[in-house]
DNA sequence: TTGAATATTCAGTACCTATTGAAACTTTAG
DNA sequence: CTAAAGTTTCAATAGGTACTGAATATTCAA
C-alpha cells in the first residue's frame, strides 16, 4: 500500500495537485454508522446474488451520497487496486452505480444512484433475465416433451401423469411471478411503482 | 458404489428383502425429461439461496412427485451417502420436503411438498427472516445512532444529512418489502394467495 | 441383548471463487 | 513525443464451501 502514502505525501507538499474531493478521514461517529451499513450490506450481498466487495463498495458509495474514486474506495475498504477496479466495473455493468467524469480532472469518479426503488428494479430485471427466464425455458421444454403426441399411449401411465401435473403447477407458479417481475421492473423509474402501490393500497 | 450392487444383488435373489417402493430404472423418455428439469433446477439453486446438491434433490423429489429413500436419490444423482444425508436433513430443515415412515419399514423416506405457492412461501418466510430482518434492524440502528440528540450540531453537517437522507430512502423501501413479504408468507397455505391475486387483477 | 439394517457425522480433500499485486496498457498535460 | 497519472488485466494463490467415504451411532426385529 505504498500508493496511500504517496498520495498523501503529495497532498501534503502541494494541496493543489491530485486533490480528492472529499477527504477520506470524516467524524469517527458519522464514520462508525457508515461502516456498519457497510458491513451489513457486505454480508447481505448474497440477497442481490453480488459478492461482499462488490456490496461493500456499492454500500459505501450508497451511504456516503459522495462521488469517490478507485483510491477513496481502495482505502476506507481495504483491497486491492485490481479488486477495486474489477468490482467498480461490475456494478457499473449492473447500471446500479456511474462513472463520474469532473470537469479539468483527470480522475473518473463513481457515485450510486440514489433512488432504491430504482436500484432494486434495474437488479430485480437482471436477475429475472439470468435466472428465472431460463428456467421457465426449461419448463415449458420439458412439458412439450411429454405432450401426448410425442409419447404415444405412456401418456396414460402413472408416472408420466405425475411428472406432467408437477411440470404444469411449477408453469403456473413461473408464469405468474414472471408477470409481476416484469411489471415491477417496467415502470419503476422513480419512487413507489405501479406494483407497490397496488399491493399498500389492497393490503 | 458397493452398496448399489450389494442392494441389488439382495434384491435379485430375494425380492422381499429391502425391496424400494419404486424401482428407480424408468421410460428413457420420462427419465430424460426428470433429468433436464433437475439439472437447470440444480444450475439455478442460487435463485433460492441453496446449492446445487440440494436443490438437485429437491428437484428429484418434486419431479417425480414419489417418496424416495436415501439410497435412490444417492442412485440417481450419482452423490454420497453424507451428501445425500445432509442434504435431506437441510432440505427437511427448510420445511420443503418431508419425512415419511412406511408401516413396517425400517428406512425412511422423503418427499417434496406438491404445491409450489407454499414451497415458495416457506422459502421466502425463511429467507426474509435470515436475511431481510437482521438488514433492516442494522439500518434501523444507524438511524437511531444519527439522531439530533445524539449528534448535536453536527446534525447539520452536510455530509451526516446526506448519510441519513440515504438510511431514510433505504428504510423506507426495505419497510414496505416487507410487509409484503409478510402478507406473502402469512396467507399461502395454498394456490394463488392473496397477494398475488390482487396483483393479477389489478394489472 | 445382539446384530443387521439404516442413518449420521466429520476429518480430509477436491473444487471453485475472490483477491492480490505486478505488469501492461491508456490517457493527457506539457 | 514523453513522462506521469491513472486504469485494466491476469497469473498466482489465498480462502472458503461442498463432497466423499469410512467410522460411529441409532434403530428395531428377534
């Protein structure tokens, strides 16, 4: 970690010259109640299906409010350059946090977005897509398989009879929650959806 | 693998002794269909929050909608013994697939609940309460750690105002979730519940 | 109580993912 | 163009989770 030192070194003789917008160092009470969001965020990362730095680096971008850079972020969460830099390029591509360009800078800087709804939609329609859409593939392939017309008179066998009404009650239930994902995902732009406020309004 | 030829070696000479309520050979056909079903639903376990093994057998038993017993699922899936034994205990844990005892018969046998709705509630009630709960009393912490009194006139401070906008906004949306979550979990003893209904109504 | 059938546990290992750190690359100011 | 600043890549490896299989425990019929 020679970097850090370098870098103060530097700030130290002249202030002007690679200057972070905002200090790391910040009131050890703010800084004690952003690091346990951070933590948290980190443990829980398993409920995005994103791992803990990857978590951990959004959590502080999150909580902070504040564009950061690969140095600000390599140094409040202790990693590495190449981790820092892979994991911000990951949730870049997730479209929950931006790079940031400052005017005369040479530096990019990344900030979260700010609205949760939206983060958790544009997470929400990209695990839809990974996960449950190839599954669903899946199912509706295995019910063609067994249509009569394909495996003549065992259609009438037990077995098969079972395996067939197990396939259609997973379709059903695929089906339906497909259409709510895709509802909440759609016009989820900003502030309480369409979906939520049907659900608080009928609960 | 000794123990599949030594069961049906028994089996081969004495057809009473040990004798698995279904034999696991089945229609190629049928077989091939149980088997795609089961490798994407063990691919995609992380939708659930389980691994591969586990959501495998789970698919198994779902799929064949038969009670199977240790052996046949250790058979079909090709796993060990203390696989398949901490897997099934697991998957008992999470309440989706049950135990059952067969008058006269020493081994025991499992198989998966049949109605999807209740799986997944029972899978959401789990998750929300491991993994939901415990985030959203953290947060609730931070919040109560940034309060005025607590923080005099730094409550001012740009950057504890820009922290505790972000705490409110991540609250509010994790709140609401849950309640949901909790309507979900509360009345799905079976088929389209509550929630879902209203939803497919009103969209 | 015994022993055969069955079930569980767990130390060791295989396998896989995340992380590091140094080298290579890119960009821009001068 | 060159040097300095900044960024990305990637081979090596640390670290963690899942799996095996033999040892141990449990159950039940006789």
């Amino acid at each position: 970690m020679t970097t850090v030192e370098e870098r103060e070194n530097l700030s130290a003789t002249d202030s002007t010259l690679n200057p972070r917008i905002v200090p790391l160092p910040v009131d050890p009470k703010l800084r004690k109640v952003q690091d346990d969001f951070i933590r948290k965020w980190g443990e829980m990362g398993a409920i995005w299906g994103i791992n803990r730095t990857m978590a951990e680096i959004h959590a502080l971008l999150y909580i902070t409010g504040l564009p950061l850079c690969t140095d600000d972020v390599m140094d409040r969460l202790h990693i590495s350059r190449g981790n820092a830099s892979m994991s911000l390029r990951a949730l870049c591509d997730w479209g929950i946090i931006r790079r940031m360009h400052r005017r005369g800078e040479r530096r990019e800087y990344f900030e979260s977005l700010g609205d949760v709804w939206e983060m958790f939609s544009i997470i929400a329609a990209e695990r839809k897509r990974r996960e449950m859409d190839p599954v669903l593939e899946t199912i509706k392939q295995c019910i063609r398989e067994l249509e009569p017309d394909r495996i003549g008179k065992l259609a009438e066998d037990e077995a098969f009879r079972r395996t067939r009404q197990r396939l259609d009650g997973m379709e059903e239930f695929m089906s339906v929650t497909n259409k709510i994902f895709q509802q909440f995902v759609g016009n989820a732009k900003s502030g309480l959806n369409k979906v939520v406020r049907v659900l608080l309004k009928a609960l």
